[in-house]
C-alpha cells in the first residue's frame, strides 16, 4: 500500500461498495488505514468479513454490511444500518460492478446486456441515490464513482460494459454540477488493467509480466494505486475538483 495518510478523514465515516475483494477491499483499507470508520458493502457475506477481520487486525475500524446494490430496498436498510452503528458517512466509494469479459457485440444476448448495465450503472446511480441525502442535508460530502478504461475508449471489454462504464462518467459529470452547491463533489476513477484474482489464476506469472510491459509506466495497475487515487478524492485535498475522471492507467489513456 502506497504511503498515503490523509488526517483530515479520521474519525468520519466511509461506505465501500464492492468491498469484499480487489479495488474495493484495497480501498476500504487503505480509508480504514487513514482512521476512517468503513462501513464494507457487497453481496459476498464471507469475503466482506475477512476484509473486515484484515482491517481491524491493522489497527483500524470497520463493519461489513452485505448488500445487493442492485436492489434499492436492500441500500435503504444498509444506510440504516451504517448511520446506526457509525454515523452517517462523508464518504462513499461507488465501486461495485464488473462483467467486463470480452464477447462479440453482435452475440451478446439482451439479457446479459441488462445484467451488466443494470450491475454497473444502474447500481452506481442507485447507490448514490441511498447515500447522497444525507451528504446534502449535512452541507458535506465526496463520493467517488468507478468507470474504466473500456468507457474511455473501444477496448476489448463487451459493449455492455464500455456502455455502462461510459454511463458512470456521464452520471459523475452530472450528479457534480447537481449536487455542488450542496457541498457534495462526485468524482470517477477509469482504471485500467489492476492485478486482480481472476487475472491471476487466468495468466501466467510471464503473461503477467508481458501485459505490465505494454503499458508506458513499465506494469499494470494495483489495487493499491486505485485506492491512493480514492483517498485523495475522498479527503479536503481535493476541496476544489469536482466532475473529473481521474485515468488511472500507467500512462495507456492520456486525454
């Protein structure tokens, strides 16, 4: 993890979306590591309490909340709980999605297309939705959003994920110039390929290696980078960015 403190986030509290593994988990870390109180949010019951065990093993707190973000009902409880056990939180890292795998556009069927649009950008707004209230009745708040590289540009990703990931960049720019005046900033994150376990157990160590060498920095992305991105979007050092998406690549996306 990249030697990353930010004092001004200690002692308020942080919802993590998609934090039982990966960006997520590094993420919630990373705010844990900072003094923040991090509420944990995903589907996956068992990997959300080792994320959380690893946390308070190092020093900091956490809670693990499972959660479908994908169900509106499900979110509402969740603030409930959050807000009850820790406060209401300041920020929130919007990260839960995936399904990027490479398929051909024309076979795509229309039901894998909902699934992913509804598990990337429809689970993004609705979350926001659940948290962003109380930021604005507070005067304060950062939420950060998670597109990728494949929203950026064509990319081997399925069109399903490029649309949805395009999506959250649009939502951020809109839901920034929205909620402003509030006292709320939304910011995005477009990474691009991040060490991952899928990645791991479908490459080869020397597959690994030759993927990092394509990218101008000389390697591909780690968890820990995405979270350092995070936590700088999240704190008072970035009080005057709003509606930007930050391309956290090693140098493949440059706009």
């Amino acid at each position: 993890m990249p030697a990353v403190h930010y004092a001004d986030l200690r002692g308020r509290v942080a919802a993590v979306t998609g934090a039982s593994r990966g960006i997520g988990a590094g993420t919630a870390a990373l705010l844990a590591g900072c003094g923040m109180k991090v509420a944990l949010l995903a589907r996956d019951a068992a990997a959300l309490d080792g994320v959380r065990e690893d946390i308070w093993n190092n020093g900091g707190q956490a809670i693990a909340v499972p959660t479908d973000c994908t169900d509106p009902a499900a979110l509402a409880a969740a603030v409930k709980t959050i807000e009850a056990e820790l406060g209401a939180p300041e920020v929130l890292a919007a990260f839960a999605g995936g399904g990027g795998r490479p398929q051909p556009s024309l076979g795509l069927s229309l039901e894998a297309w909902n699934q992913v649009i509804t598990g990337d950008l429809t689970a993004t707004f609705a979350t926001i939705q659940a948290f962003a209230p109380a930021m604005v009745r507070s005067g304060r708040g950062s939420i950060v959003t998670m597109s990728s590289t494949a929203g950026r540009a064509p990319s081997h990703a399925n069109i399903a994920y490029a649309v949805a990931k395009a999506g959250v960049v649009m939502l951020t720019k809109h839901l920034a110039a929205e909620l402003a005046p509030h006292g709320v900033r939304v910011n995005a994150i477009a990474p691009s390929a991040v060490r991952n376990e899928k990645m791991e157990r479908a490459m080869t160590p020397e597959q690994l290696d030759g993927l990092g060498r394509s990218f101008p920095l000389g390697r591909i992305g780690e968890p820990a980078d995405i979270a350092a991105a995070a936590a700088f979007l999240a704190s008072d050092s970035s009080s005057w960015i709003t509606g930007v998406t930050m391309d956290v690549t090693g140098g493949r996306v440059i706009i």
